[in-house]
C-alpha cells in the first residue's frame, strides 16, 4: 500500500515518529491499531440495533429524554438527550452517567463521552429550555449495545424506580 500525504501531515507525522524512536512505518501502524477496530467488531448492522437497545435503556432513566440519535457514516454513534432540570434528581442523574460514561476508573474507561451542549446563549434562552447533552462513541465501531449494559450494570437498580437514585437532597 503507498499513501500519497499531504505534506503537512507527513512532518507532522514523522516529528511524533522520531519524538517516540520509531520509525515513520511503525509510528503510523501503531496509530492505526490504535483507532481500528477488529475485524469482527466492523458490523454497520450491530450499530443500529445498539444503538435502539442504548436509547431505550436511557430513557427508562428518571428525568431523561432522548432527543435524538444517530451512527454517522464512518460507524461512530451520538445520543441527544435532555435531562429535566427542575427534578430533584437531575443532577445525580448528570453525576451517574458523567461517572460511567466519562470516568469509571483510570484502568477501566468506557469509549464514550457525555457532556452538555448548546446553541449560543445570547441567542437562546436559558438552560431549562436550551441545555441538552450528548453521549458519542471515541471510536467507530463501539457497540451502543455494550455501552447500555455498562450503565445497567452500574446505574442504581431498577434504573427507573426512582426510590434507587440518591438526590443531592438525601446527602
């Protein structure tokens, strides 16, 4: 196989090669095995079913509402949702899934990120009506399906009774 780089990219590529004492072969292979999946996981497929599997689980969670979602064209995965801020919950439902989905532990990280987005403020209203929040797979190919049994498996359980979460009124 023969790459034809832009320019830019190739000394950018081989000052991180010689900054890590390899090659400029051996740097790109290792950034690629790095972001490629194997080959058993690259199913377009198992990503739609997922990511179905995925949004049902979060939507049983209280104060959530997914808004939308979606497995772009390159097999990375988004979920939109709004977390109702004026339950007294929310804000140990943004605790729980921050915790899972960004930093379980350092050894044990999940693919995902989770965090808040919106339009621009001076064009909008507050965050009642403006703030919602996304979950989007780090890499392609990351089954959304996999990630909905991570939250089951660490979310309070029965994930919809809310008698399970604590409230930052309980501590």
């Amino acid at each position: 196989m023969e790459l034809d780089l832009p320019a830019e990219l190739t000394q950018a590529l081989e000052r991180e090669a010689a900054d890590a004492g390899r090659t400029l072969h051996a740097h790109i292979v290792s950034k690629l095995e790095g972001i490629t999946p194997p080959l058993e996981m690259i199913d377009a497929k198992a990503l739609k079913r997922g990511l179905t599997k995925l949004t049902a689980f979060l939507n049983r969670i209280p104060t959530v509402k997914v808004m939308s979602s979606e497995v772009t064209k390159d097999a990375y995965w988004w979920v939109k949702l709004s977390i109702d801020l004026d339950h007294r919950l929310a804000w140990s439902v943004v605790q729980e899934l921050g915790y899972v989905l960004n930093y379980l532990s350092v050894s044990e990280r999940l693919p995902t990120v989770f965090m808040p987005v919106s339009p621009p403020v001076y064009l909008n209203g507050g965050p009642r009506e403006f703030l919602a929040w996304v979950i989007e797979s780090k890499f392609n190919y990351i089954d959304p399906a996999d990630i909905a049994e991570a939250l089951e498996g660490r979310l309070p359980q029965p994930v919809d009774d809310q008698s399970q979460w604590r409230s930052d009124q309980d501590v």
